[in-house]
C-alpha cells in the first residue's frame, strides 16, 4: 500500500508516521527529516536547503524530488511505503505520479486538518530527537527524562524553523503551495480527511480505522 499523509506543519505527520507505517508493515520517509539528516552531515545538499529551510521557504522542487525519487526506488519500497512531507507542491505530486505509473499508483492519501492556533502551540512547544527524529512536545508529550529521547537516549533539540516567525511563515508556504493537494487528490478520489484535532491516541486511531475500512477507493491513472 502506498500512504501519502497530507497536512500543514505541526499536523502531526512525523508523530503518526511510523505508527502507520508500522500498521501496513511497510517502510516510511520524511522529506524533512532527509534534508536534517543531511544538515547534520554536513553534507553539499544539506549546506543548499538549510538556506532555505531555516526562513521556511520550500526546497526547490528539482532537488527534492530527485532526493524522495532515489529513496522511492529502492527495491525495499516495492512492498508500499509511508510519504510524510512529500509531495508538497504539484509538481512534486505530478512528478510522483509520473513514476508510479498506472499500475502502482498513491492508494491513499490521509489528510490532516488542524487548526492555525493548533499548529502554533504544537510547533513553539515540539522538541526533536537528534539521532532518531523522534518529536516530542514540552507539554503534550514531554520525554521520560528532560532533554533525552526516551528510545535510544539522543540527545533532544528545537528546530530553527520553529521559532515563532518562521513557523507564521511556513503555515503562508504551506496555503499557497501545498493546500493546493488537498483539491488535487479530492479530485482523484483517494483523499480521507481525519480530524488532527484530537490528542494523539485519537488521531491515530482514526488513521489506522481509515486504512482499515480501505481508506478511498484507489484511482489508477487513466
Ligand atoms: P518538515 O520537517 O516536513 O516539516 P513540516 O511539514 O513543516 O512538518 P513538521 O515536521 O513541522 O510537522 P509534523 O506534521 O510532522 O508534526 P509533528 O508530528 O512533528 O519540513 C521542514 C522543512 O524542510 C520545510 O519547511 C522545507 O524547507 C523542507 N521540506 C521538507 N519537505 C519538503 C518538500 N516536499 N518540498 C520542499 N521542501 C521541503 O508534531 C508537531 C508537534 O506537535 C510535536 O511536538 C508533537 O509532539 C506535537 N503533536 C503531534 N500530534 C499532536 C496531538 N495530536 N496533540 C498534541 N500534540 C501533538
């Protein structure tokens, strides 16, 4: 099963990712997380999108897409996969289906919606696991012990991007360039639109109950 989880920053797409993944037993990724771990590497890539990541502009889609493509296509993918952050622009999103072809398109495509006060209070409060990604929340989700992920001890940090004036600026990015999918993948038919609202558990409920009864019927490209 290919999984496309859709929604503004702060949503909680890299909280449920893995719980998603985990319920189609296929792997997952998230564009976000590629460009830090490549930030932290040091790598050429990663010293051209942090320009652009820490003002919260979007990576050029030239770049990304090649980046998500090269993971897409390795052989471990064939079994489905989890996309969190891509595609976030049409043409990330058409350059997606150009290379699932018609016989393996998107199946579903979860679309989470909360509100802007929301994802305000998620983002300024959200702490991120150095090592293994893994975000927790100051006060929804604090770790076991202050300053350490309770998985495999990283060290936990505040993205740069989530200071107050970059995350108004991503939420303007993200309804000019990306809400532009929601209507896209409506059109397609295969969009389920779940309540980000609620608290985690809830929310992960509701995708996996979507995933469960089939989430939309698949709409292979004609
Ligand atoms: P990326 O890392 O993808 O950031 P984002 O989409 O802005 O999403 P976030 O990671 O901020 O939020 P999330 O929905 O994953 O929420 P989370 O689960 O962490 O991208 C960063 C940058 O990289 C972009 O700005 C861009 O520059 C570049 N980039 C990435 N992909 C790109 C692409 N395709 N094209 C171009 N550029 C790209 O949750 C947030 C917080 O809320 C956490 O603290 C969490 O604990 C808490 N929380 C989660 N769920 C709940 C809940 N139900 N109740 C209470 N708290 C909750």
């Amino acid at each position: 099963m290919r999984v496309v989880l859709l929604g503004p920053p702060g949503a909680g797409k890299g909280t449920q990712a893995q719980r998603v993944a985990d319920a189609l037993s296929v792997s997952r990724v998230s564009s976000g997380d590629l460009f830090r771990e490549h930030r932290e590497r040091g790598t050429e890539l990663g010293r051209l999108v942090g320009t652009y990541m820490d003002r919260g502009a979007l990576v050029p889609d030239e770049v990304t897409i090649d980046m998500v493509m090269d993971w897409i296509d390795d052989p471990d993918r064939r079994r489905g996969f989890v996309l969190d952050g891509f595609p976030r622009t049409l043409a990330q999103a058409k350059a997606l289906d150009g290379r699932l072809g018609r016989q393996e398109p998107i199946d579903t495509v979860l679309y989470m919606d909360v509100s802007v006060e929301e994802l305000t209070r998620r983002l300024t409060g959200r702490l991120l696991c150095r090592e293994c990604q893994t975000p927790y929340h100051e006060s929804f989700s604090p770790p076991s012990r202050e300053g350490e992920c309770d998985h495999c001890g990283g060290d936990l940090y505040r993205r740069t991007d989530d200071m107050p004036e970059a995350v108004g600026r991503r939420i303007e990015v993200y309804k000019d360039q990306t809400e532009p999918l929601v209507a896209y993948y409506r059109a397609r038919g295969n969009l389920v639109e779940i309540d980000g609202q609620g608290s985690m558990e809830q929310v992960a409920d509701a995708l996996i109950h979507a995933l469960r009864q089939g989430g939309a019927a698949p709409t292979r490209q004609s």
